[in-house]
C-alpha cells in the first residue's frame, strides 16, 4: 500500500535543488588547454567531470535559479567541441581526478581530455531554453555554428545508411547503460554489473584499433544500434535547432532532418503488434523486441501519428502491471521478467524510476493530452525528491531513493 502524499513544500524543493547545483559547481581554468570552465557535475563522488546530456539538463533547472550559469554550463560544454563537429559524452576538465575515475570505470578514448563517445543529443533543445529564457542574441550567435556542426555531424558519422535513424556504438552512448533491450546483442552471460563490464569489455576490445573511424566502427558491428530514446531525442532537438536558425535556408535542412527521422521510427521501429517501439540491432536492423522505457520516448515528439500515441498510453503507459507503478515511470515495465525494481549495485535502467525520463514524458503526455497522467507523474516525481532528496533514481513502489546522493538532473523537476 502506498505511503500518505507528504506535505512536501516547493520552496523547500527549489532551495534543495539550489543547494545541489551550487556544491556540484566546478569552476576553474584547465591546465590543459587555458579554457576556463564552468560547470555542474552530475555528482561529487562518481561522476566528477562535465557529462554531456547531464550539463543540457543542469541547464534546463539552473534556467530557474540563474541564467548567467545556465549559460556557461552551455559555453563549457560546447568548447568541447572539435572540428569535425563532435562534442564528447565526457570533458576531463579537472585531470587530476582522471586516474581514479579511470580505475573504476571503463572509458573510450582517443585522446586524454575527451571521451570518444556520444549521448544522447538534446543540446540544441538546453540551448533553445536557455535562448527563450534570456533573449541573449549574442548566446545565440555564439551556438549556432557549435550546434549545426554538431548534428551534421551525427549525420554524416553516425547515419551511414542515411535513414534518417543514427546509431550508437555502446550502451553508455544511449544513456540508458545496463538496459535489458542491450542483453542479447551484448551476450550477456550474467545478469549482473560485473556481467554487464565483463561483456562491454569486449566491445571496447574490439573498437580499440578503430577508434578514430566512426563508420569502421559502424561496419564492424559489434554493438550498432538505432536507439528509439536516441533518435526521439535526435528529432526533437533539430526542431530546436531549426527554431532557433530562424527562417534560414538551414533551418529548412534541419525541419527536413527531424521529418525524416520521425518517419524512419515510424516506419522501421514501430511494431503494430506489440504497440511498441523497437530499437534496431545491427547493419541488418534487426528489432530488440524487448519494450523499456525507450519504447515511449517518441512519445516527446508533437507530430507523432495520433493513433501510434493512444496505442502507446494505452497498452503501455496507463496499465498498472507495466509502467503505471505507484511511482512511474520504471525504466522497465514491472510485467518484464528481468523488471529489477530495487538498488542494482550498478546495474541501472533495470527498473528504478529516473526524474530525466520523467520529465521527457510528463511534458509530451500534457502535450498529447493525457492531464489525468501527466500531472499524477508530475507530483509523483515531486514527492521522491521529497521522501528521499536529489538521487539518481528511486524505487518505483517505494519513492526510495537509490544509486548517487546529491545528483544533478534531478534538479529538472524545477522544470516539471
């Protein structure tokens, strides 16, 4: 039986988050290249460094406590960027730390300031935000060429069919790390973390001579996956970046962009029988028929098919034994087998509810209409952080808190 709604008061809520962002703030010029930065770490003690899709959302909250921030969140993630366009999943601003983190956990690499690797690309959208917020023209300005590079880029490195659908190289590109859609195309032997780091591994093995070639890595298919989180994202943030460009020739390019990649997911990861999306797995897309929290994620674009939406909120979203949980939603639906609700010792997106989904899909659910789910979810959201503070992911039967303490993108339910 679930526990009394708490009293929980916003102010309180707000000053916490505050809290968080500003002791998460690293500030500092890097000795590695004279740059300064300036920017929120996702948490203290295990994510110490600036991580891609976490600076977009720490943005996003700080747009509500200060915007001068929110901006140079935004600048320094960008000064990652490098001349093919590609901005990396981490920047090891503080190098000092490096050695530790790289003892406890597995990272690509190409050179040492830099992970060679994507998340997912929701930039263009936290710099919209940001762009809203202030009417700083000049911010604007300054994006523009980072950001066209940047999803020209994705398509030209990571679309080699030209589907309009890219694909990721290893689960930590998608976000959603230890996923279980992941299990059968990474073989996995456990169902464990260490498992989970025996089979990834492999992977990085096998990527060791090819590192600097995306399409080689692509052709060599080891772990080539269409994510449907990824390009949800994807779609969604050329809209922003179309936005942004104005009435341009490029603004059209990228409009023309996020059609195709709408359509791609349509037509290639929609499967009729299941009401779900599908990722696709390898250069024969193959579908990972295992439904997650993924499988909603079209959900955040406005002009998805009416009928695949209601199909979607209704076999999968509204039913209690799937993803309706007392605290949605889970990143696995509770009628999954390999549905882990409780804390994972590391091996995450199994289950526990997460704030950054959540927030994805209580904006596209009040957007399609759906008041009755959003706004629960809202509050439901709302009283993890205040059963159980900033966590990176709560029980989603208990409102637990679980994984890192004092975590960044739980901030974005200032933005709920």
């Amino acid at each position: 039986m679930t526990q009394a709604t708490p009293n929980y008061d916003m102010d309180e809520i707000r000053e916490g988050a505050r809290r968080i962002l500003l002791s998460n703030l690293r500030q500092g010029v890097a000795d590695w290249n004279g740059r300064e930065y300036s920017f929120v770490c996702p948490s203290l003690t295990g994510y110490p460094f600036q991580w891609f899709w976490d600076s977009c959302f720490h943005t996003i909250a700080l747009l509500h406590l200060d915007a001068e921030q929110a901006k140079a969140e935004m600048r320094s993630l960008m000064s990652g960027a490098q001349p093919s366009g590609f901005i990396p999943h981490i920047i090891f601003w503080e190098m000092e730390k490096q050695p530790d983190f790289l003892s406890r956990n597995i990272v690509g690499m190409t050179e040492p300031h830099y992970s060679a690797t994507i998340q997912p690309p929701i930039i263009a959208y936290a710099v919209e935000r940001v762009y809203r917020t202030t009417g700083d023209e000049a911010f604007r300005e300054e994006a523009l060429p980072v950001l066209t590079a940047y999803y020209r880029y994705l398509r030209e490195a990571r679309d080699p069919d030209g589907d309009g659908l890219i694909a990721v190289i290893q689960p930590e590109e998608a976000g959603t790390d230890c996923s279980p859609k992941y299990d059968e195309i990474l073989g996995l032997e456990e169902l464990s973390n260490r498992g989970f780091i025996a089979a990834l591994r492999k992977v990085y093995a096998a990527y060791e001579p090819l590192r600097q070639d995306d399409h080689a890595v692509l052709a060599a298919d080891v772990f080539h996956v269409e994510d449907v989180l990824v390009n949800s994202i994807y779609a969604f943030s050329q809209r922003s970046l179309a936005r942004l460009l104005g009435d341009s020739p490029e603004a059209a390019e990228f409009n023309r962009e996020a059609d195709r990649t709408l359509n791609a997911l349509v037509e290639k990861c929609w499967d009729e029988e299941a009401g779900a999306f599908f990722d696709l797995a390898g250069v024969e897309e193959r579908p990972l028929k295992t439904v997650t929290i993924s499988s909603l994620m079209p959900l955040i674009l406005h002009d998805l098919p009416r009928p695949i939406v209601e199909r979607l909120v209704e076999s999968w979203v509204r039913p209690p034994e799937h993803f309706w949980t007392p605290y949605p939603l889970p990143s696995v639906p509770a009628s999954d087998p390999k549905f882990m609700p409780g804390n994972p010792g590391g091996f995450i997106w199994r289950g526990p509810s997460w704030i950054n989904t959540n927030y994805f899909l209580s904006h596209s659910l009040r957007g399609h209409g759906y008041p009755e789910l959003s706004e629960p979810l809202v509050e439901k959201s709302r009283e993890c952080i205040a059963r159980s503070g900033f966590r990176e992911y709560y029980h989603p039967y208990t409102a637990e808190g679980l994984g890192a303490r004092d975590f960044g993108w739980s901030t974005l339910i200032l933005d709920f």
